[in-house]
C-alpha cells in the first residue's frame, strides 16, 4: 500500500468532506490524516467552515468537531469491513477451486480409471 503526503492529503480534503472519496484514495487519506497532526487541523478547519455555512443558512445546531471524528471513525470502520469481505471471497473463491478440483481429479479417475 502505497502512502500519501502533506500535499497530496490536502488535495483529498474536499472531496472527503463532500464524500466523493473512495477506495484505496480513501484509506490511504485516512491514514495520513489520523498519523499526521497538521493535516488533521488543515481537515477540521475545512470541515468546520464547509459545514457550519450550510447549518447557518439552515439554522441548524453546530457540534461539527465531534461530528468529524465521528465521520472519520465511521469511514474507516466502513473501510475494514469492506476489506475484511474482499479477504473472505478470496477465501471462498480458493476454497471454491479446491473442491471442483478435487471433484475434476475423482471424476478422471472414476471414469478413465487414473489414479492420481
């Protein structure tokens, strides 16, 4: 997995906010942005801006600090479950080919009579 810097990181802040990030992009922010504490001010900041406009305007109630940690913690936990299941079908996929192998093998021998 490769790593993200400084610059890069801060080019991923919009769209994370925006939720338009994805994938290993997204991990790979996340990353960056919990190990890196000048980038995680940069983030809160832009977080803190983008969503405290839009509930002004709506005169919604502002608690966006905890919010954001709170979507941090959502995002990379969504993220380990989506990885945790990539690994599980690549274990089934595995497990898949092991069987109709061995299913292929006893039907060769049962039916040219090779012994393997």
């Amino acid at each position: 997995m490769e790593y993200i810097d400084c610059n890069e990181c801060e080019l991923h802040m919009n769209p994370f906010i925006e939720n338009r990030l994805v994938g290993e992009t997204l991990w790979q922010f996340l990353t960056h942005v919990e190990k890196c504490p000048e980038c995680f001010e940069e983030l809160e900041i832009r977080y803190l801006i983008a969503e405290a406009l839009g509930r002004l305007e709506n005169g919604e109630s502002i608690d966006l600090k905890n919010e954001l940690y709170q979507k941090i913690r959502v995002t990379k936990r969504a993220m380990y479950f989506h990885y945790f299941n990539e690994d599980v079908l690549r274990i089934l996929e595995i497990i898949s080919m092991i069987i109709v192998s061995y299913e292929l093998f006893g039907f060769l021998s049962h039916f040219f009579g090779i012994v393997f």
